[in-house]
C-alpha cells in the first residue's frame, strides 16, 4: 500500500520518467515502520538533527567552475 500510494505521488507531480517508475514497480519494497517512542515531537527533534547538517561547510570549500567543486 505504502508503495502504491508513494508512486501514485510521483506519477501526480510529473517529475519522474516511464523507465524509472517501470523500476520502481519491479522490485519488492520492505517499509519498517513503528509508533514513535515518545511521540511526534521527538521524531521530528530526531530527524531535524539529521536533514539541516551542512554536508560541507563554506571555509571548506577551496573553488566551485561549472564542472566540479574542490574542497578541503
């Protein structure tokens, strides 16, 4: 269901090719999912740690051209 409703999205928002869905559907898909510990507000502390790191910081990065970026 998860799977079905997840492409469902993807195909609504036209961002993702015949060839990729194609792909999507012909492999077996295993969510694990479980009730939240402490409740909504500590997955969301949880995940925010995660998804707003800076990958690389400015200082580290050295030049960025139109076809790669050097860093330190």
């Amino acid at each position: 269901m998860f799977r079905a409703k997840f492409v469902a999205l993807l195909r609504a928002s036209g961002s993702v090719d015949g060839a990729l869905m194609n792909t999507l559907f012909s492999k077996n898909w295993v969510v694990y999912a479980k009730r939240p510990f402490g409740g909504p507000k500590q997955v969301i502390e949880y995940l925010g740690r995660y998804t707003h790191k800076v990958a690389i910081s400015n200082h580290r990065i050295k030049e960025v051209t139109d076809k790669e970026v050097r860093f330190a």
